[in-house]
C-alpha cells in the first residue's frame, strides 16, 4: 500500500489521461534513495494496467552498466516485431544496437531516432506507458537513446516515467526532461507509515525520528525496525546517506558462506544461474542465500535474485574486501554464459588488479563489438579499462585513443580529452599521433575551442611524418577553425603549406583547393575562380560526409545565382538519413546561411532554430554560436527586435568566451542592424564603426564581411555626405578587387547614395544588373529602395515609384517589416498609397510547422518527414493539423500549392 504522495499521484494520473487521449507526456521521479520512487512506480504501473494502457517496463542494474543496450532490450523485447515497420535504417540502427542483425548502429542518437519510431508505432496500437526504475543505472547507451525519445514525443499515445537518483549525475538527470523532485512524506504519512509495523514509539523518539529522517520512507522503516527508541539522548541519527551500512551490518551476522555468496549475488546482477555457478566455484552454495531472505536482504524465486532494495546490493559490496570482490567477479567470469561476453570481459576486468595482457585482449574485444553496436559510452568504458590493464605502453596508447574516439561520439567531450592527455605521454606510432590530432582538434573545433583545434590541426598538418593527403586534411580544417577564430594570418600560412605539397589524389587535391580558397577570400585576395573549379568536381563528393561542409561552404562563398546552388538541397538530407545530428548543425547553420541571403528567410528561421536545438543536445558550442549569430542577423532585418537582442548577446557571450571571433562579428552586425531599425542611426553608427574595429584587429579584410555599405546609408541619412562619399570610393575599389557581383553590387548602391544626381541613374543601374547575377532578393531590394528614395528626393516622383513598389513588395514576400514599412513610406511621400500586403497563414506558422509543412509539400510522406525531423509520425500530423488550420486548407494537394517551392 503507498502511504500518502497523493500530490505526486495527481501530477503522475493527468500524465496517464493526456497519453490516453493522445498528448505524449515525460516525466523523471527524482529524488534521494529510499525516498519512494519505486514505489510511486508501483503505483503508476497498476494505474495504467488498470487504464488498459500497454506496459513496457524495465530497471537499471548496477551490475549491467556496462552490458550495451542492455536495458533498451529489456524494455523493447516485447514490441521488437514492431521493429519492420518503421524506417529501414532505423531499424538497422536498433536491430545492430541490441544485437539483433549484423551491422553498425552509426551515430549515437541514430538508435534514439528508432527508439522513437518504434514507440510511435506499437502506440498506433494502443497508448502505451514506459516505465523505467533506477534509471541512473541504465547502461549509457540506453538512457541516451530512451531521452532522445522522450524529449520528442509529443502526439503519441505515450507517457513515459522514469525514476532516478538525483544524488549523483546521470544521463537521465542531464536529459532536460520534466523532473518531480520527490521530498520526504509529510509528518501525519511518516506516522502512519512508522505504525505500520505494529511497533509503538514513545513521542519522543517518534518526533525525533520524523524530524531526523526528513520523512524519506525507507529511513523510517529501517530505523523503526534497527531499534531507533534505543539510541541515548545527544547520539547522532543515522540518516538515509547511512542506510547502506544498515543494511551491511545485517550481512555481518550470516555465516561467512551466506556472505560469500550474498556478495555474489550483489556482483552478478541478478543472474540466479550464474550466481549458483560461481558460489560453486568459491566453495559456497547458491542455498546459503535463504540465510539472507530470512534477514529480508533479498528474494530468491525460479530464475532471479532480487534484493530487497538497491542500496542493500550497494552497502554489500561496497563494505566487501577488495580482494573478496576481485574473487567473486573471477568467478562470474566463469560462470557467466558463454556467449554472454560483454559480462564476462566486465567481471574479468574487475578480477584484476594488475596489468595482465590476455585480460586487456578481452576487454578490447568486447569495447569493439560494443563500438560496432553503438553503444559509445561503453566502447569508451571498455577500451579506458584494457588500456589499465595493458602492460605494453604502445598498446596503452592505442587503447586509450580509442577510448577517446568512442567517449566523442558518445558526447563525452571531457572524458574524450582526458584519454587524449593520457595517451600523449605514452610512445605512440605517426599513424596514432594523426588519429589523435584529429580527434583533439575535431573536439575543440565544435565544443568552442577553435584557437586550440586552429593550432592542434595546423601542427598536425606540418609534422615531416605526415603523408602530404593527411596534412592537406588537417591543414584544411585548420583553415575553418581560423575561419571561426577570425584568424587570417594563420590561414594564410595554412595556405602555403598547402601549396607546396604534392597530395596523391584527387579528393585532397579538392579539399586543398577549397580551403585555399576560403582563406583567400578572408584575405581578401581571389579565390572565386578555384571554388568555381572545384564546382566542376563537386558530384563525386555528394555522399561523402566528411565533406558535407565544404560541399555548402563552396555556393555560400560565391554568392551568385547560377554557380552550385544544386548542391545545397542534397547535403542536409544525407545526414538526416544517417540521423547525424552531431554533424547537423554546422550543416543547418550553412545552410540556413545561404537562405538568409537569397528569398527564403523562413525556411532559414527553421533551420537556425533546428540548429540551435541540435547543437545544444550534442554539447556544440561553436555551432550554437553559429546559429544563434545567424538567426539574430536574420531577426534584426525582420523587426523581432526583442529575439535579435537575446540571440545576439547569448551569441556574443559564448563567442567571447570560446574567440569565436567570426560569429562575434556576426552578432555585432546583427545588434547594429537592430538599432538602424529601431531608427535610432546615431546607435547604429556608432555599433557599425566598433565592428570595422574588431574586423580589422581580426584581420578579416573580405569586403563581404565589411559593413561599409550599411555605414554609407546611415551617413547619408545624418547628412554626413563627404565621409560617405570617401567610404564608398574605398568600398567599390575594394569590391573591383575581389570581383564578385554581390560585393560589386552593394558597393555600386553606395556609389548611387553619394554620387551628384546626373549619375544616379548610372550607378544604380549598375547595381542592379550585378544583383540579378545574386541570388539575395534583400539586397536587391535594398538597392531598390534606395534607388526610389533618392530618385523621389531628386523630385522625380514617377520614376521612383517601380522601384519603391518592387521593393515594398520583396520585403513584405522576405517579411522584412522595419524595411517593408520604409518603402511604404517612400511610396506614399511619392503621392500614391501603399498596397500592403496582408498577413498570410504562412506568416503564423512556427518554424517547425513551416519544415513539417515544406517536407510534405515537397512530397515526403509522413513517416519520411518524421524520420528526417527526427519526430514522431503522430507529431509529424499534429503540426500538419495546425498547418491546415492557419492556412484554411483540407489535403496535401493544397499544401503543395501553398508552399513555395
């Protein structure tokens, strides 16, 4: 019987009633041990059963931490011929994490997408609740792909709860799910618990045991019974931290065989079996156990032990010898089944205590098969331990980055570095100090740390023992990290070193190229025509992912409508297949980029939104950057004056924290737009000039980045005409030097808002015709806008009046507001009224509805664009519900009508 909690009951049933009628629901019972989670579990799992709610049910064992995907199989077996029916490789991932087909799991949250799936589909079938104890004890592996899943359910049939431990961290803990931390019971509960017993305390030490115990049910049951009343006056209380020693204390009074075989047990996880099997080995009997039950540590029935609680297993073995552990683990290591391997390289590991190659073979096998599997954090564990256990440095060495490589993927980036550190004082090959620097810079480029991957990749890259298709690699990337470092200098040198290898093919050839030419157009010295070369071999790269950002990068730098903007639409895709979240975000940033400057500005609101979120869930700290810097530019431009300034500082905080000078720049420019829309110029120029600063200590001198064009606007509107007119000289020459259309178009609108009046008509003629070689509609009709406006002030109203309207109309369509309402204006000061445009339902669609809606629209099927969003498909139609809704439209024939393509 559950004594009080009904609050928590409460929160726990509408969570049951929503899922029921279709409103997804997660929920993590936190709290201290003992506290009363498993038994408001308990509770919860005879509500739903009652419900006629489908159960799936599991517990995190200690003892299983290390065993991959462990606890995902005990919790799926019974849906798993479910597992045909949701995406082909969603079901490779799963299938391969939990051992089921042959394969690789991928990506880490690969197994997390069809985890998703796979409860949206066995809920198709019925609501569905998922029950998960001691979830801080899942295997790593497991609680990741469980959270993944959890965090985006949203119309499924679906309630999932977990309870966990909030004493230590976890996966489960970390996760971001919504927690009900679980407080002692109130004094009237902890009574009427305390009488349960049938035991009598005196007043006195029933008020002192309530208010020592803080109400934590276990405490009270266990001190009620371990003879609480007798303790003297001023005796310290034990408290729940001590409950394991309680129940220690009850071990220490079995026969030395009961507790040899108690110890076992605790080991061994559960595993009646095994446990018989090693008790035999140690000259016990699995029948000294009943002295155990007897003492009520545990139950033993047909297959199982299970201890009455887990900080019974938990003070056993921790209060064992060390070298009584090490015994008993030798003995499971024997006993375990043989094909049960991963639990036999675990207790084998934990047998030994010094370096012992045969053991450190063992424990390499079992991290490998779990590295195929997916299992990450694992592999990482398994590898770290046969590294321990390795007498040959070298392959110490080997072990450890490998432990590394595993702890990355498995988004452990401190664990990662750590293993790296160690691995360095270790003798290592040329071929594993490469593997290492790419990890070590891979590591510090996306987590923020561009300064330290710009200098591990660059020293990489120029070691003598490096063959010339590695150093080109490394050097590569070393020039993007100085691209987020804004580092020009460094770039440059990359650059040289770059020429003077001779790499054997044609891939590193290509990405030579390319990263010469990055840091060419940073320097502002050529480097279009070796991207527009590089354009010519782009189609046998399209499925390299390790190329996947070059592959955006080469249109986003040129700028111009008809050079690689194919390319663009296949990249994101390809990983959306591979569920790669980890690579998403750079991607979605780009990508996001490139919409921003042509006439999809929602579509890129939806992907910086994405990327911010992916990048958070994968610790990305440069991508996050990125994004967020990308999306305030972009909502400055909009008029979302209040998101532009959160954005913008969030992004400036982390660039200052981590140099991100690149995407400090990005922010600032944002912040300075902000303020020429709020109308407020002289903030404007003033937050204009301080970038021209930070681009110039930088050393970033791409006429792209520069944002001359924007301070000759605000000059001419503040009169200041002869320091407008020297700035755009200085623009269009260095435009004339670089030679491309957007740069030479933006300078020619400068050139048009200084010139005398005879050569307006020249100038923005100019511009004009470079714009329609750009893809950027904004720009365009910038340029529009302030070719009317100067021809209206020139008095000659009619012929401005084109050029007003055509922009009033490409920043309604853009949903440019602040520059929409200026072409208004201009319009109406020219004697005719605006016609603006009314607000559509696309305007209120919510960036994740608007992706919902293009996928569909684009043709993709509802599972398609669940598992491309990585969502459910009942959430995929509830976002199309409200697509329908704010459009007034009835079928996917309409939508694809109402969706630009």
């Amino acid at each position: 019987m559950l004594v009080g909690r009904e609050q928590e009951r409460q929160v726990i049933r509408k969570l049951v009633a929503s899922a029921r009628v279709g409103e997804s629901g997660a929920l993590v019972l936190a709290g201290e041990a003992g506290i009363g989670k498993s038994a408001l579990l308990e509770d919860a799992a005879a509500a739903v059963t009652e419900a006629g709610m489908r159960v799936l049910r599991a517990a995190g064992i200690d003892a299983e931490r290390e065993v991959p995907f462990g606890g995902l199989l005990q919790l799926l077996r019974p849906v798993l011929d479910h597992l045909d029916a949701i995406p082909a490789p969603q079901a490779e991932a799963l299938g391969s994490a939990l051992a089921l087909v042959p394969g690789s799991a991928g990506e880490r949250f690969a197994v997390g997408a069809a985890v998703l799936s796979l409860l949206s589909r066995v809920a198709d079938d019925g609501p569905v609740a998922v029950i998960v104890d001691d979830a801080h004890l899942l295997d790593p592996p497991s609680a990741q792909a469980l959270c993944f899943a959890a965090r985006r359910l949203t119309a499924d049939p679906v309630v999932v709860l977990l309870a966990a431990r909030d004493e230590t961290p976890s996966v489960v803990s970390s996760a971001g799910l919504p927690t009900l931390v679980l407080g002692g019971l109130t004094d009237a509960d902890a009574a009427e618990l305390a009488g349960s017993l049938g035991r009598r305390l005196p007043d006195e030490a029933r008020a002192r045991l309530l208010s020592s115990t803080g109400g934590n049910p276990l405490a009270l049951l266990e001190l009620t019974d371990e003879g609480f009343d007798a303790l003297p006056p001023g005796a310290p209380v034990p408290v729940p931290a001590s409950l394991a020693r309680t129940f220690a204390r009850r071990a220490d009074a079995l026969s030395e065989g009961a507790r040899t075989a108690l110890l076992v047990a605790a080991a061994a996880g559960g595993d009646l079996a095994a446990i018989t099997d090693a008790c035999a080995l140690l000259g016990v009997s699995v029948g000294d156990l009943d002295e155990a039950a007897r003492e009520q540590l545990l139950t033993v029935d047909a297959h199982r032990v299970t201890f009455r609680h887990d900080l019974v297993r938990s003070g056993v073995y921790a209060e064992a010898a060390p070298g009584a552990r090490r015994a008993v683990h030798a003995a499971l290591a024997q006993a375990v089944p043989a094909d049960d391997v991963d639990r036999r390289a675990w207790h084998l590991g934990e047998a030994t205590a010094s370096p012992d190659a045969s053991v450190a073979a063992v424990l390499d096998e079992a991290a490998t098969r779990a590295r195929g599997r997916g299992a990450w954090a694992v592999a990482a564990a398994g590898f770290d331990r046969a590294a321990g256990l390795s007498p040959d440095p070298a392959d110490r060495a080997q072990r450890l980055v490998s432990a590394a490589e595993s702890a990355w993927r498995a988004g452990l980036p401190d664990a990662a570095l750590d293993q790296l550190a160690r691995a360095s004082e270790l003798p290592r090959s040329p071929a594993l100090r490469t593997r290492a620097a790419t990890l070590d810079g891979t590591i510090a480029a996306r987590t923020g740390s561009v300064e330290r991957a710009r200098d591990v990749f660059v020293t990489a890259g120029t070691r003598a023992d490096v063959d010339p298709d590695t150093a080109v690699a490394m050097l590569a990337e070393g020039i993007l990290a100085c691209m987020f470092a804004g580092d020009v200098a460094t770039a440059e040198a990359a650059t040289a070193r770059i020429a003077a290898l001779e790499p054997r093919t044609a891939r590193a050839r290509w990405v030579g190229s390319m990263a010469t030419a990055v840091a060419d157009i940073l320097a502002g010295h050529g480097g279009p025509d070796l991207l527009r070369a590089a354009m010519a071999e782009v189609d046998q790269y399209l499925d390299d992912p390790q190329l996947a950002p070059w592959l955006v990068i080469l249109p986003l730098y040129l700028r111009e409508s008809t050079v690689g903007r194919d390319v663009i639409p296949t990249v994101v895709p390809h990983s959306r297949r591979r569920s790669d979240i980890g690579g998403l975000p750079i991607l979605l940033f780009y990508v996001a980029r490139d919409q921003a400057t042509t006439d999809r500005w929602d579509d890129a609101v939806a992907g910086y939104t994405e990327g911010i979120q992916l990048a958070r869930e994968a610790g990305q700290a440069t991508d996050l950057t990125a994004c967020l810097a990308g999306l305030s530019w972009l909502e400055a431009r909009r008029g979302d004056a209040d998101a532009c300034l959160a954005h913008a500082e969030e992004a400036l905080a982390i660039a200052g924290e981590h140099h991100l000078g690149f995407h400090q720049t990005w922010a600032m420019t944002a912040l300075a737009e902000r303020e020429l829309n709020l109308g407020r110029t002289d903030a404007a120029l003033e937050r204009f000039r301080e970038l021209d600063v930070v681009l110039a200590d930088l050393g970033l001198v791409d006429v792209d980045i520069s944002p001359a064009a924007e301070m000759v606007e605000v000059l001419v509107r503040q009169g200041k005409t002869d320091e407008a007119g020297a700035l755009a000289a200085s623009l269009t020459e260095r435009a004339e030097v670089k030679g491309q259309p957007w740069s030479l178009a933006r300078a020619a609108r400068a050139a048009g808002l200084t010139c005398p009046d005879t050569d307006v008509d020249v100038c923005f003629s100019v511009a004009l015709a470079y714009h329609q070689h750009t893809p950027d509609a904004f720009e365009t009709a910038r340029t529009e806008l302030a070719y009317g406006s100067r021809l209206r002030r020139m008095k000659r109203r009619v012929d401005s009046r084109p050029h007003l309207r055509s922009a009033l109309a490409t920043f309604e369509r853009l949903g440019a507001v602040p520059w929409a309402d200026q072409a208004a204006a201009e319009l109406r000061a020219t004697g005719e009224t605006a016609q603006r445009r009314s607000a559509t339902g696309l305007d209120h669609l919510t960036p994740q509805e608007l992706q919902v809606a293009s996928m569909l629209a684009a043709g993709r099927t509802t599972r398609e664009a669940a598992a491309a969003l990585f969502l459910s498909p009942k959430t995929i139609e509830y976002h199309l519900r409200n697509v329908y809704l704010k459009l007034g439209i009835r079928s996917r024939a309409e939508l694809a009508g109402a969706i630009p393509g």
